[in-house]
C-alpha cells in the first residue's frame, strides 16, 4: 500500500481500455506486377472503416515496373 504524506493531495487514477478504433491500417498490393510474376509493390495506409467498407482500390507508383499500377486492398 503506497504511503502519502500529509502535504500530498490524494490523487485518483483511472485506467480504460482502448477502443476499437473505425480507422484501419491496410496494405496495397500491385495487382500488375502479380499478374506478370514480377515483384509486387506494397504500400500502407490507412481507411475509415464507416465511409469504405469495400476493398480499397489506388493507382499507385510500382518501382519495379517505373510506372503508376491499380494497387488493392489485400487482407
């Protein structure tokens, strides 16, 4: 049990638990680059699960392919 002394205010703590947040973090995959066994880029980011319940879907910039793909939402 932890002492306070006479000049200390008491103090209260409260500890909750986090929330489910509505924002996921999602990755998209280039569906190209799959598609022609090649490398496939990646990238993360994040969607609002209430205004996109869908997969998500971007035109993405490949690296290995130097130029901008369809990249999708992949699980």
């Amino acid at each position: 049990m932890p002492t306070t002394s006479p000049t200390a205010p008491a103090r209260d703590v409260v500890v909750c638990a986090k929330k489910k947040g509505i924002r996921l973090i999602v990755t998209l995959e280039c569906t190209e680059a799959r598609g022609l066994g090649e490398t496939p880029s990646r990238y993360v980011t994040q969607k609002n699960r209430k205004n996109t319940a869908e997969r998500l879907e971007l035109r993405k910039y490949n690296p290995f392919l130097r130029r901008h793909t369809v990249h999708k939402e992949i699980k």
